[in-house]
C-alpha cells in the first residue's frame, strides 16, 4: 500500500478516483484542479490512475459539461517540460465521454486484422516492443485503436473455451474468466503470458504472448502472429491452424506454429502427421473452406520441421528439428481461488485455493492449508500514514491475530524493506542493538513445517488497489537461516494480478495508522492507533502468487519451519499479506 500522507495525496486519491468515475460533484472538481495546480508531482499519479481505470474498464460512460472547463484549465498549468504521458493522459480525459466501457472489451472490428498485418510487416521489433511496454501502453493504444476504427462487428459466441491463463495480460481488457467462451472471429491481442484453448473435439492449443489470434471455428484457430503448441487426441484429427499464408492441418499429432512479424512460419512435428498446405494467392482464409480448396505443399512426419518464407513465392524449406518450444501445459502456479462474500458485497474469509502442481490441478481446502504466526515486524524509518494493521471494525488482544486468520481483508501491511534481498541471516533482536540495526521486514513461523514438493508449497495473497501496480507489489522471501545452497527470492509479478478475472473484490475494512515509527512486534502491541475505514471507491481485490521452496535453494522433500519477508523498495508501494499459508 502507498506510504502517502492523508493531505494531499490520499485525498487526490479518493477525488480522482470519483472523477474517473462520473462520480465527483462540483466541489469535489474544484478541490481536485486546486491540488492538481498546487502539486505538479500529482500530474503523474493521475496519469497512472487513469492508465489503471482504462484497462480494467472502470470508467464512467458520460461526464459533467463543466469537466470540459477543468481539462483545459489543468492542461494550462501542465509544465512545458511535463512528459508525453501525463498530457495525453488529459487529452484522453477530454474525449473519454465519447468511449464506453464496452468499446474498451468489444468484439473486433472490420479490417482490423489486415490493418494489424501491415503494421505488424514492417519489422520484428513491433512485437518486442509491446512485449516490453505493454503495461503502460495498454491504455494509449487500446483507445487509439478503438478510436480509429469506425464499426464493431458483434459476433456469435463459439464452443471454445478458455481452459487456463497464466500471467495472460490481453491489449484493453482484462484477462478472460477460466471457462468463458471466446468469441467467434474475434481477434485477440494477448501481450504477454499463456493462455490454454480447450476445443469441443478434445483438441487443445496453448499461445504464447505477445502473439495475434482469432478462432474461425470449432475447429479452427486462426494465429496471425506469435507462438502455439497444439495437442489433437484421437477425435480431434483435421483439427486446422490458419496462418496469414499457411494452413496447417493434424492428423493426429502434437505440433508447434511459430508466426513472426512477416507471416514466416514454421512448423514443428512433435508427435504423428501434419498436413501443410498454402494459400495460391494471398487471401483471408475461411472458416468454412475445406483444405482441398489451397495449395497441398508437404507433409511431415514425426520429428520433422519446416519453414515456410513468405516473398513472391511461398517457399517451404527444411529446419532442424527442435521439441524444445512446444509446450505441453502451462507453468505450475496458483489458479484461482474461492471465499465467502460478506453482507456488505466482496469477498472476505477464504474457502478454498486451486493451484497447479507438477501439471496437476488441485483444489485445497482452506482447512487444509498450514496457517502461520508473525515472530517479528520491523517497518522502515519514518512513520507510515496507512498504519502497518488491516482488519475490521475492531482488534482483538492480540493484533498481530490478523494474519493467522483466513479472511483476505485483514493482515499486516507495509512491512519494511530493502532494494538488495538478504544474503545473510536477518537480524531480529528482542532488543535493537544501535551497533548493529535490526533487519527490516517481517517473519513467519508455519504452525507445522511446510515440505518442498512440485511447484508452489506456499500461498501468498495480498491486498492491491488501483494506484498501486497491477502485477502486485514485488518482495522478497528468504530463509532466516542461510548455508547449504540456501537464498533469497524475489516475487515481481503475481500468479493472479489486478487484471486477472479470478482477483476479486475484497470486503471494506479498516486501516490501524500509528503516529510513530514501528520498530519491533512489541511496538505492533501496545503502540496506540487510530483507526479509518478504506475508502469504499477504491476497489480492493485479493491478488496471489504461489511460492515454490525450491527457488530459496531447498531440495525436495526438506521442510521448511519459518520465512523472512521483505518489500522489495522498486517504487512506494508497500507488500501488504493478507493470508499465508504452506500447502501439505
């Protein structure tokens, strides 16, 4: 959570926020141009606000006449130096009245793919660039290619589903529920991360971001750009991947599809038959068209590959043979998870989580899962204005009870950090010593030990709004005994992230802010508090990542009894636990 003080920053928080959402009457707007106009650094801010809103589709669809007044006035007092960013951020909010929430997550537009094609022939390094901008752009480039196009063609809905996503981030829009139906003949724009299409005839194809795809039909996935894996079983021969110049069609197999920028593709042969056959001139494909209807090239056989040029003249020449990019599933990682909904809507108590393991879904119970107590808490200097405590309307005796328990709206929040993982033990004398300071951050002891099996043995979630990063706040998890292969790791970006659909709305609760530094758990006790409820629009959700022993250097099968935790300091946002817990 963001260390800001109350006055101007939490404030501008709670103005901004009802301002992107139609929701700020006119004493609200002026007191938001005042701080606008008083603080320059707030400029940014909104632009990351407004970035957030735009992606996950949270802005009103109308506004006030007067806002027109406001945007032009804020624009004036915009620094000539001030970057690109924060004024087309106010651009955007001057014409954002004419853009709905549905163009943001629409289905595609005519001659959108053609228009992704010359773009995309123009040079590799298109892809690379979203892939490493994507964040950041999502919001530019989703309303400019929303603005730009004049009609929405509305599509019927498919059989095929959306089986899994992983770290999945889609270009304006957030990543599709587990199980929704895909549109037919839409294009999706997957940025980064893997998703998993499950097809009605068993046949099933994993894509890699960044990467351009559609499904023509039940049978037929469309792949314009990027990287696929597919697995046609037994009933699911013929199934088709139509490339911008190639058609590739199973006969029973499992077969790789790599699309470049310039409509190149090769094809590789993991398992059985695939058919290829070419377009004799350059035209859409059809998802009616039966492959008798292009060009037969060549078939390849099991461990066979081939490259297929795209000049005058499609040209198929042979490659080595390489396994090493077909993906069989999707990287072990926690899926989803389940909970109560309190009276007042979000979710509060956590019932169950679902989580990849060596391949394998498995859903646990919440009993199931090994709780943990805090030993010790250290915050960095300084006193933070959102407290160091989330829980409900009161504490118990014991307030550091908060994160033994299972809701996903209480926990210990803003632990101390550091930019450099440990290396070392952590320091966390009862006593501080000024020779030798404690370590700041946290530590947790698991009520039995959690062993090293496949994939994640531990769940973490966190608490996450819209002005903090939607991938979650990075930290880091060490061992509190160093030796014997033992290390540090560092969390960047979570399994389910502010853009994943299985995040959900979390119930309010209220914040315990101090009026001191907090140095130690004792401190955490006793110290006096004041106690606010969170503001009501900022939307909280409970994001999550799983934590594999393993990346901390432990072999499989050892048991692991406690953990160090510390904020990673990359930005002023702060870690915030709401609910850890070992997997048995």
């Amino acid at each position: 959570m963001t260390n800001s003080s109350i006055n101007p920053e939490e404030r501008f928080s709670e103005l901004w926020t009802d301002y992107l959402e139609g929701e700020l009457e006119e004493a609200g707007l002026v007191e938001l141009q005042e701080l606008l106009a008083t603080h320059d650094f707030l400029l940014k801010q909104a632009a990351g606000y407004y970035r957030t809103h735009r992606l996950l589709g949270l802005l009103a669809t109308d506004q006030a006449d007067g806002d027109e007044q406001f945007v032009r006035d804020v624009m004036q007092k915009l620094p000539e130096d001030s970057d690109s960013f924060s004024r087309g951020v106010m651009q955007q909010v001057k014409s954002q009245s004419s853009i709905t929430e549905n163009s943001v997550c629409a289905a595609p537009v005519e001659n959108s793919k053609s228009a992704w094609r010359r773009v995309a022939s123009q040079g590799g390094w298109i892809v690379a660039f979203l892939s490493v901008i994507a964040l950041p752009m999502v919001w530019y480039a989703a309303n400019h290619r929303i603005e730009t196009l004049d009609k929405v063609v509305k599509q019927p809905a498919g059989n095929v589903q959306f089986a899994s996503l992983s770290h999945a981030r889609f270009l304006g829009e957030m990543s599709p529920a587990i199980k929704s139906t895909i549109t037919l003949k839409r294009e999706y724009v997957l940025l980064s991360g893997l998703v998993e299409l499950a097809f009605p005839r068993g046949a099933s194809a994993i894509i890699e971001g960044p990467a351009v795809f559609r499904i023509l039909s039940d049978e037929c996935l469309a792949l314009d750009v990027g990287h696929c894996s597919v697995h046609a079983p037994e009933g699911a021969e013929g199934f088709r991947v139509d490339t911008p110049v190639t058609r590739v069609v199973d006969r029973g197999t499992r077969f790789s599809v790599n699309v470049s920028e310039a409509s190149e593709t090769e094809v590789q042969v993991i398992e059985g038959m695939a058919d290829i056959y070419r377009y004799p001139h350059e035209s859409e494909p059809s998802s009616t068209e039966s492959p008798d209807a292009t060009t037969f090239e060549l078939r390849l056989n099991e461990h066979e590959a081939c490259r297929l040029e795209n000049g005058n003249n499609i040209v198929a020449r042979p490659t080595e043979y390489n396994s090493a990019g077909y993906r069989s599933q999707l990287q072990d990682r926690i899926v989803s998870y389940d909970a109560t909904t309190a009276q007042g809507g979000g979710v509060e108590f956590l019932k169950s989580v679902t989580v990849q393991r060596d391949g394998e879904v498995i859903q646990y119970p919440v009993e199931q899962l090994i709780p943990v107590e805090l030993t010790y808490f250290k915050a960095n200097s300084g006193v933070n204005a959102n407290g160091h405590i989330a829980a409900g309307t009161s504490l118990g005796k014991s307030r550091i009870q908060v994160l033994s328990d299972t809701a996903l709206n209480t926990g210990i929040i803003n632990p101390g950090g550091s930019q450099q993982p440990l290396t070392a033990s952590p320091v966390m004398r009862t006593v501080e010593d000024k020779n030798q300071l404690n370590t700041p951050g946290l530590a947790i002891r698991f009520r039995t030990p959690v062993k090293n099996g496949p994939g994640p043995d531990i769940v973490f979630f966190e608490l996450q709004t819209l002005s903090n990063p939607p991938e979650g706040d990075a930290f880091h998890v060490s061992p509190l005994g160093f030796g014997q292969g033992r290390k540090s790791h560092t969390v960047h970006s979570y399994d389910l992230t502010m853009l994943s659909s299985e995040a959900q709305k979390i119930a309010r609760f209220h914040l315990y802010q101090f009026h001191q530094n907090i140095a130690s758990l004792d401190e955490l006790q006793t110290i006096r508090y004041e106690q606010k409820p969170s503001h009501n629009r900022l939307r909280f959700r409970a994001i999550a990542v799983g934590i594999d022993l393993s990346d901390l250097g432990y072999l499989p099968g050892e048991q692991v009894e406690e953990l160090f935790i510390q904020d990673a300091m990359d930005d002023n946002s702060f870690v915030d636990p709401v609910f850890i817990g070992g997997l048995p």
